[in-house]
C-alpha cells in the first residue's frame, strides 16, 4: 500500500502507479468497485497540504486492512480503488472528507453530487477507468490526447467557479437593501412535480415554487459569482427566504394554486418571519404547504433541525428532505427524521450502476415508501422509465415540465375542437396543476 507520505513524495509518478495498477485490475475486476474525489475543484485555500492529509487519511483503515487502494493524484484528486463488500465503509469514508470541504463553493455549486466525486463499478465501467487513468499519464507528461477529457473537464469546472468577481459583504449589504424594495415576483418560478404513467402522461400533485438564482445574479449582480463564499450565500438564502414568504402571504403578488412546496432554511423556520407568515394564513393553506429542507442544512445542525421539524409539522405543514444522492440516501432514515418526503437527485449512473446498485435503490425507495420519494432533476424520458422500474412515482425536471406543457397544448387544442374527456391519442385526459416555464 502506498502511505500518504510516500505518495506526496513521489508525486509525479502517482498517475503511472494508477496507469500500472489499473493494467493489472483487468484481470481481476470482478466485485470491484472505485471511486474518484475530485479535491482539485476545490478553492486553493482548501487544498493545502495538510488538509489532502486528512482527506487521504479517511480511508486509512481500509488501506490497513487491505480492502483497497489509494492514489493521490497531481492536483490533489484521490482515486481509491476497492472490493464492493467494503461500499458502506467507503461512502462513510467519502462522506468524511466531503465535510471536511464542506465551506467550499464546489459543494455549494453541486446539484447532484457529480462535482465531487464520480462512483464505478470496475466490471461495467473499466474502459472509463482506463480512459481516466491514460489521460492523467498523459496530463503529466505534457502530451495532448483523446485521454485528456477527464482532467479538462475538472479544469473546466474550476474555470467556471472563477468566473465573475467574488461576492463580498459590501456587495451582499447592497444586494439585501434592493432585494427588501425590488418586486421579486417576476423571478419566481414554478416546477411541477407530477405522477407519470407509462405513457408519459403527467398527473401534477403539487408543484415547487423558487426563486431563481440564475435571474437575480443577471438582474441584480451581473458579473459577480454568488457562490463565491459559502457563508455570505448563505446569508443571501435567508434574506431570499423572507421575500418568498412574504410574497406567499400576498395572493395578489403569486399566483398560488394546489399544494406547493418551498425550500426554506432550517433557521428561517426558527425566525420571527415565518411567525409572521404561518399566523396570516389559514390551517387549510398550510395542509397545502410542503418545506423543503436541504440535506446539508439539516446535518450542519441536527438538533435545530429536529426543532424546527416538530413545530412546522404541528402547525400543519409537511416537510421534504431535499438534495439527497443515491449514496446519502442509503445513510439517512426517512421516519427517524421524520420527515413526510425525500427528493433524490437524477444521475446517469443510477442506470449505468448495475442491477446490484438497482436492487439497493430499490430497497431504499421500499423503506421510503414509493409514494414519498421525488426522482428530481430529470432531464429525459430515462430516467422516468428508471424510477418506474425501482418503484418511484414521482418526478421533477425539465422533461417533466415538457410534458405539462405538451399536455397543456393537447388538452388546449380540445377544447377548441370542442372538447373532450380524452386526449389526442384517445387516453384519458389528466388535470395538470401549475404552469410551465
């Protein structure tokens, strides 16, 4: 096994021990399983010696116990290769060093998990492994080549972490103050989250109502990266989470229909604010309301969490654990947080994955109950027809909204045909709650 030590030593030659070792894994790829942890997105403050020390440190016992091995690459990046019946120990492992980084604008920028790190199965996926191991040989070396597209792609993002100036308090104070007079309600946005058959014929059963980020930096802050400290968006999120509720207090200012969910900050639920909004609305608005709670803010403070989580519930609202992957999933207890829903986060792998990764998904989605797990981020009809066969029913994402929409124009051009209780195709029509963007 190769120490930390012995591997910042010999730096340079890492990539051609990862190159050598893979070579030699074809042979034995059965029940082997890797996984990259791609530390060199991260800022340059948080890649200092000593911090890629404690990372690689994280898997230490398994490296001792001969479960895996590990590779400390040019620009901090670990590769650690294992066998399979180890997975649980790894993703703790993983999930370890993902705290330890947790402040930087990597994690804060992710929607799916994929910026910090990638899994495999060395069975399914050894021709991308070897991909990823000849391009980091030829990174090294100074030699351009068709290998060289995973580390362009880390440059790529780090690149796109640097656009923009830094947010600085000064710039959040002037953000704050206009955003306390500005009319936000042209920059909320609505996305549905709906039932799907076979046909991929929607059925709306509530819809999420957000602000979007992407439309205040353009209007507010063109030029300037809001991701760009953790802390100061943070505080942002707060600021955003009081004009959303006071816009909902209005009904003139959203249009609200159905149930709706919104994604509140655990300490916005804790504030004189959402006081004020949940005593000037009606029990029955709030039977109507989904809080969305994000996974990191939860776990940043269980006991504010669990606080925060038993009020709201008793005043009427039901709460949703938003953000969680196929590997946080697995680690978290739907009824023991007691929350009412889960949304996972869409990712190819949970296709490419396997029929073992399937079976633990499935299982997962049993113990959630298929009712009260959202398969969000959708971007296609694959991953409808994955969450079908793992028992999902509930989907979120573009392709969703493109389905409202399509259905919206079917059942428009009905009625001006003269209506009917069926649809183009002779199926029967469903009721679509919300708008499409």
């Amino acid at each position: 096994m190769v120490s930390f030590q012995e591997s910042q030593n010999r730096l340079p030659s890492q990539e051609n021990l990862f190159l050598d070792y893979v070579h030699r894994l074809e042979r034995h790829k059965e029940g082997r399983r890797a996984v990259h942890i791609h530390l060199s997105g991260l800022r340059p403050f948080n890649r200092r010696r000593q911090h890629i020390r404690t990372a690689a440190n994280s898997f230490e016992t398994l490296i001792k116990e001969v479960m895996g091995q590990l590779f400390v690459l040019k620009g901090s990046d670990l590769v650690f290769i294992y066998k399979g019946e180890t997975q649980p120990r790894v993703e703790t492992a993983v999930q370890q060093v993902r705290f330890l980084f947790s402040d930087d604008p990597l994690l804060e920028e992710e929607t799916d998990g994929r910026n910090f790190a990638t899994w495999y199965h060395v069975e399914t996926d050894f021709g991308e492994i070897l991909h990823l191991a000849q391009g980091l040989v030829n990174v090294e070396q100074g030699r351009p080549g068709e290998g060289d597209n995973r580390p362009d792609a880390r440059t790529s993002l780090k690149a796109r972490q640097d656009q923009g100036k830094p947010l600085t308090p000064e710039m959040l104070g002037r953000v704050e103050a206009a955003l306390e007079r500005a009319d936000l309600s042209n920059l909320v946005r609505r996305q549905g989250i709906c039932r799907v058959d076979g046909h991929m014929v929607p059925e709306a059963v509530f819809s999420e109502l957000f602000i979007s980020i992407r439309d205040l930096r353009e209007t507010l802050l063109p030029g300037v990266n809001l991701l760009s400290n953790r802390w100061l968006f943070r505080h942002l999120t707060n600021t955003l989470d009081r004009r959303m509720l006071a816009m909902l207090s209005r009904t003139d200012a959203i249009t609200v229909s159905g149930e709706i969910s919104v994604n509140l900050n655990v300490s916005t639920l804790l504030s004189p604010e959402f006081t004020a909004f949940d005593q000037s609305i009606t029990a029955s608005r709030r039977g109507m309301m989904i809080i969305e709670v994000q996974e990191m803010d939860i776990f940043s403070d269980l006991n504010a969490y669990l606080f925060a989580r038993e009020f709201v519930q008793e005043k009427g609202y039901r709460v949703c654990l938003d953000g969680l992957t196929h590997h946080t999933m697995s680690m978290i207890d739907r009824e023991r947080l007691g929350a009412d829903l889960v949304k996972l986060l869409w990712h190819p792998e949970l296709v490419d994955g396997g029929e073992e990764m399937h079976e633990e998904i499935r299982a997962m989605v049993a113990l959630s109950g298929e009712s009260r797990v959202v398969l969000c981020r959708v971007e296609d009809r694959e991953a409808v027809d994955f969450g079908h066969a793992v028992g999902i029913t509930l989907f979120q994402g573009r392709y969703i909204e493109s389905l409202i929409a399509e259905n919206n124009r079917r059942r428009e051009l009905l009625r001006r045909k003269g209506g009917s209780n069926t649809s183009i195709d002779g199926r029967p029509r469903t009721a679509v709650i919300g708008r499409p963007h």
